[in-house]
C-alpha cells in the first residue's frame, strides 16, 4: 500500500483502517481529525485485492468541490480508488435502471417555480371552499425548504408528516394541524413538476434510488462504500447508500455532526445504520490550539444547537497566533484590508477568503488576482502549489488551508434575513453558528475576521480569543 500524498495515521486512526470489512460502521470525529485522510485509506483498504475482502470500492462525499481535492490527495496511490459526490452516484445508477430520461431532474429555479404555480392553485381551491389560510401568504422559500425537509427524510404521506416530531430540525415550523393542508400543497407541487416534465429534483432523488434497489436483483457494483463528510448527506441518502452494498460488503460512515450546514439535521441512526460499535476521534490535528479555542467557544454559545453525536476535541499541541478580529469602516475597507494581506500570504502558503453567500463572493471576485482559484462544484484540478483560493463557505467544506480570511461578519449577514424569514430566527440562527464552525475550523494555523458595522452575535465576545484590531 503506497499512499506518499498522505499523512500516516497516528494512534486509534491506525485501528479504524483495518476494521471489519462488513456491516456498518460509524466513525465520529471533531473538525480537523483527519477523517478525509482516513476515508482514504480506508477506501483502499477495502479494495486491497490481495484480501479476502478486497473488492470494487466507492467513496463518496456530498461537496463536488471536495471530490476535486479527495482525488488531489490520493494522485499518488498505486491502486486507483472511485471517488464521487452523491449526485453523480445517483444518476449513474438510475441510469443503469433505465429510469433517468433526459432533462428529467428538475433544476431549483424550475423547482421554485413548480412550487409557486402549486401554491396559486391551491390558493384558488381553498378560497373557493370558503377558506384563507394565513400559512400560505408565506414566502415560495419557506415550502421550498419545507418540502426538501419532507422528501429528505422519505416521508410519503400525510399521516407520517403529521406523526413526524422535530426529526432533524431546532424548531416546528409546521404546527400539526396545518400539516396535513402543506402536504396537500406538496402533492400539488409533484403534480406540477410532472406536467412539466421533470420526475425528480434534487430533494428526492435518493428517494427514487432506495426504491429501485428495492426491487434491483443485480450483483451490486460495489462490495463497499465509504462515505465522507457524512453528516451532509440526508437520511434517504444515507438508506440508499447502504442499501448499494450486498450483506457480505459494508459501509463505512465518517462524519461530524456539528459541521452540518444543510439543514437535515439528522443523525446517522435516524437514517437506519446498525453500526456494531461507534469509534470518536477527539484529536484536532489540523487547527491550532488557538483556532480550536474559538470553534469550540462557537459550539458552546446558546445558538448553537446540542448534539447527542457531539465529539468535544481535545485541545491541540500546535501552537500559533490569536485569531485576529479586525473592525473597519465600511466593506470596501474590508477587502483593501484583506486581498494585499492574502497577496502576500500566497506567495509561501495557501490561503482562502470565503463568503457567506455567493453575491458577496462575485462582488469581490474582480478585485481578486487572476490567478486566484475559485471553489466551486465544476473545479476540476487542484492547484500543486500555493496561493488564493475563494468561494463560499459551503463550498470550503472538508478542506483545509494555512490562512483563512472570513470577511463581512456583521449582524447584517449572521444569521442571514433571508434565513430568518423563511426558518424563523432560531433555526437560523443555529444554521448560521455551524456554518462559522465551519469556516473557522478550515484555517491551519491563520484566522482573520473582518466586519464593519455590529459584530454579529454569533461570534463569543470573550477579548482573550482574539487579537483585537480597529482601522479608521
């Protein structure tokens, strides 16, 4: 086994590689403990033909942008492992089935607009009857997100909705009574959708896969699975996935629970998984100790939602600077602040700046240098040497870089309006506090936060995690 292009694994890392080869297992670990290296491995342990157990593998993640620096990483193996995002595994075997006709999967901008013409004509129906219902003036983005919750958790009628109790969300944003009109709504929308020519979107697509190999006899493709980063995937994905492996085969789930920034809010038991044992990792190899410090303060702040799967790390040896929490005057400032920083920095390191949404990240792209790298689904080749890379911090998930830049942390974007109109403040809230666990915890060894205006109440206001900064 030759794997120059990765750390070796230290201490009980060692131990997981070489688990059984069948069944379920469930590996839980903190930010920067080195679970990407160890899906790996594990991968190619598993497809190790010198074995009893060695047969075709797949490892799969839900960030595009993190298959590009997973096949990165694993350039240098002599045994070649799979290596794709979930979508992509999806289609690739709906097609086998015959079930994937041509521009059969519906886009979200067509999504939207299915929702909206079923919310007008459910509209029409029940004023007709006699009846307003105050629950649908809301926004098309609240059904939106409360239908990707209904089919992300394979809930299929009217009845389980109802029964359905806070699975995988802070709040109910659907009181019961009104449950049974929305999913009406939502079955309208289906409707409209195939009127329009459309089967799946990407909500239920993990769906449709469950049932096919419900009734799929076939030799499976694959003897194993390992999935990265699989506090990301929703639990009719995380079924489907085990439902792709035969009984002799397994399934190997790396995950942190309180990186999860997309709203399924779900456990790995919820989605069925019968691991035999659960193994943590709590060392933080990436951050230092002073990075970690804040991530954790993040994770122990009101907003941030518990946890039963939650791996406190321990606190890291690697040594560094405070984290640097800097105050300017307005965002222009902001980025005349970063970009000559991050320049420079570049030059003997990788450095990311990432935004919190997509509008801030093209507004500040053109003052970027060329040859800075984007983060982005259709990344196809990691760059081999350093410099800047930038995009979304949902984009950033699952990697790693020796500075990080995180712009624009004022009360103005955290939690985001849009969020909190549509999922009400405290979801939002807790979704915000993750995603800048997230960010924080992409930076080796140098954070710097930038903000103008109010800070953003998501960030601990404790002096002694930060170096302290103000430009006029």
């Amino acid at each position: 086994m030759s794997a120059t292009s990765l750390p070796r694994p230290v201490g009980r890392q060692r131990e997981v590689l070489y688990l059984p080869a069948d069944g379920h297992t469930v590996v839980l670990g903190t930010a920067g403990s080195g679970k990407t290296t160890l899906a790996i491995l594990r991968s190619l342990y598993l497809t190790d033909p010198s074995t009893d157990h060695g047969g075709r593998t797949l490892l799969v993640t839900f960030n595009r942008c993190l298959v590009t620096y997973m096949k990165h990483l694993a350039g240098k193996i002599e045994r070649p492992i799979i290596v794709e995002n979930y979508h992509l595994f999806a289609r690739g075997y709906l097609s086998s089935r015959n079930k994937l006709p041509s521009g059969s999967i519906c886009n979200p901008n067509d999504r939207l607009r299915f929702i909206s013409d079923a919310l007008i004509r459910h509209q029409a129906q029940t004023e007709a009857d006699g009846i307003r219902s105050s629950m649908l003036q809301r926004p098309v983005e609240f059904f939106d997100e409360e239908f990707q919750w209904i089919q992300q958790h394979g809930i299929a009628s009217a009845q389980d909705y109802i029964a359905a109790e806070r699975i995988g969300r802070t709040t109910a944003r659907v009181p019961k009574a009104a449950r049974a009109e929305l999913f009406n709504l939502y079955t309208h929308y289906l409707k409209q959708r195939r009127r329009g020519g459309k089967y799946y979107d990407w909500s239920d697509l993990a769906t449709s896969v469950r049932h096919e190999f419900q009734s799929d006899d076939r030799k499976r493709l694959y003897r194993h699975i390992v999935i990265d980063e699989g506090q990301d995937f929703s639990p009719e994905m995380l079924r489907s996935l085990a439902m792709a492996v035969p009984k002799y085969g397994s399934l190997t789930f790396f995950g942190d629970v309180v990186q999860q920034i997309y709203g399924h809010r779900i456990s790995w038991r919820n989605a069925g998984l019968a691991a035999k044992e659960i193994w943590r990792f709590k060392e933080n190899y990436r951050n230092t100790k002073q990075i970690s410090q804040l991530a954790l303060s993040i994770a122990n702040m009101p907003d941030f939602p518990d946890e039963p799967d939650l791996v406190e790390p321990t606190a890291p040896t690697a040594d560094g600077p405070l984290p640097v929490l800097v105050r300017l005057p307005s965002e222009a400032k902001e980025r005349e602040f970063i970009i000559p920083q991050a320049t420079r920095l570049a030059q003997t390191g990788t450095v990311a700046i990432l935004f919190r949404t997509r509008d801030q990240e093209r507004n500040s792209h053109r003052y970027l240098p060329k040859e800075s790298t984007r983060l982005h689904r259709n990344l196809a080749h990691w760059p081999q040497k350093p410099g800047i890379f930038h995009g979304t911090y949902h984009a950033a998930k699952g990697l790693e870089f020796d500075t990080v830049f995180l712009p624009f942390l004022s009360n103005q974007y955290w939690p985001h309006p849009s969020d909190i109109e549509i999922l009400g403040k405290r979801e939002a809230a807790a979704r915000d506090s993750r995603l800048l666990y997230v960010g924080i915890t992409r930076a080796r060894s140098n954070l710097v936060l930038t903000y103008s205006g109010q800070l953003t109440s998501l960030l601990p206001r404790r002096k002694d995690l930060y170096q302290l900064r103000t430009y006029k």
